[in-house]
C-alpha cells in the first residue's frame, strides 16, 4: 500500500508474542496504513514472534531485544542505522513483574521482585528512546502501552506501580526529546485477553469491571480498536501531541460507578 496514515514510515514494533497481541494488531494495522515494519522479540519467545511476524499481511523480520541488556540496544541501533538509516516511530509494548509482585502479594513480595517490575516495565521505555532518539528525525514519535495507575486495582499490585513509573517516564521523555522533534505518549488501554495478561492471577475478574461498566462497553477480544489509536499517535495527525496518556477503554476511566 502506497499511501494511508502512515504511508512511507519505518516502524520498530515490540511486544508482539502471538497474533494475539496488541502488538501484532498495532503492525497489522500500520502495514494496512503504508508503513514499512520490524518486530523484536528475544529468548523462548522469539519462535513465537517469528511464527506470529509470518502471519502479518506482510511478514517481516524478527531483531533480537532483551531491552534489559545494553549490548542488545547497542546492537539494534546499529542494525536499524545499517537496515533502515532512520526510524519514524517505535511501539514500547514491554511489560513483566514476578509472579510474586502479583495477585494480591503487594505486601510480601520482595524488593527484587518490585525493581524487576520497574526495570523491565518503565526504565525500559527510557532504555528504548535513548537507543532509538539518534535515529529518529523531528516528527517521530514513540508509544508505549500503559494501564491506568491512577487507581490501586485488585490483583495488579506491583505492576500496577511499575506502570505509575511507566507514565512519569514518558512524561520526562517528552520533556527531553521534544527539542529534538520526536514526540512521545502513552496509551492507557482496557484489559485485554492477551497471553502475558491471561498469566496475571485474577484477570478475569479485573477485566470483567470493564464490561459491566464502561460507557461504551468494552470486549477483551478486540485488541484492533487500540491498534487504532496507536496508529494516530504514530501518525502525523498527531504532530503536536506529546506527554499525553490516551485512554482507550470504552471511557471506564471517566466512570465513578455504574450506571443504577
């Protein structure tokens, strides 16, 4: 496709695992819109991203990334300077915490397990920009995919606090890479039945607040409606948006209770 929203983009995607993923939905949707697309993955899971890259509209290529290990960033900048030259955008979709941080073991889990939930969870989307800014000219934008930390949720514990870290270090991005052109935001969506979701003890629950109480409803299996509004922060339409959290949750977030 020659044109659409992001007609001539080159796009880094993370997070894709399966053809479930909200990642895999954001690359479907950005080669529909014109873009061209790479995926990284790592380890174990990489057989899995592979197996999901050659079901894209297009397949694509798998770039090893444990954004946990400053060789592999090294290397990707590096890669993507020889492949590509530039990059228009990324999507951080790049989440973990122990299962001990998790299902209401706030109180006891163990600082270790609470730092690997930040590290891998918000400093990542710090690790990511640096390795990407040099590559990025004025108008990129990089997204990362959030969950609303306003709110202490049910089962979400650690995790939910690596994500409050997520949002004020998008927020410090924007400040420090707006002079450079490249804008950076968030989208803070509703659950959804992904893989790494299903593993959270009590997702079900959580998510069925969701249907019961956002004003537009909301379906766990259709992870394409926040692929939509990936693809706009991405895009140039939103040229002049950064430091932003997008909710993307039927409007849950706007609700106090449900309706009587």
């Amino acid at each position: 496709m020659t044109g659409g929203l992001l007609a001539g983009k080159r796009l880094l995607i993370t997070g894709v695992i399966t053809k479930d993923s909200i990642a895999f939905h954001v690359a479907e949707a950005a080669q529909a819109q014109g873009a061209e697309v790479l995926l990284t993955s790592f380890g174990r899971v990489r057989r899995m991203t592979e197996r999901a890259a050659a079901r894209l509209p297009t397949p694509v290529d798998v770039l090893e990334l444990d954004v946990n290990n400053p060789d592999d960033l090294t290397a990707l900048e590096a890669t993507l300077g020889e492949r590509w030259g530039r990059v228009d955008g990324a999507l951080h979709a790049i989440a973990y915490a122990p299962e001990d941080a998790l299902g209401g073991r706030f109180l006891t889990a163990p600082a270790a397990s609470a730092a690997a939930a930040f590290q891998t969870s918000a400093f990542s989307l710090k690790s990511l920009a640096v390795a990407l800014a040099p590559l990025m000219p004025p108008g990129s934008s990089l997204v990362g995919l959030d969950f609303d930390a306003q709110q202490a949720w049910p089962i979400y514990d650690w995790m939910g606090v690596a994500k409050a870290a997520l949002e004020s270090v998008a927020r410090y991005l924007a400040r420090d890479l707006g002079p450079q052109g490249i804008r950076v935001n968030l989208v803070s969506a509703g659950p959804l039945g992904t893989v790494a979701a299903r593993g959270i003890p009590g997702f079900e629950q959580l998510a069925s607040l969701w249907e019961r109480q956002a004003p537009l409803g909301w379906d766990i299996e259709d992870p394409a409606i926040v692929a939509g509004a990936v693809s706009f922060l991405l895009s140039d339409l939103s040229r002049g948006v950064s430091g932003e959290i997008l909710h993307v949750d039927g409007g849950f977030h706007a609700v106090g209770a449900p309706s009587f």
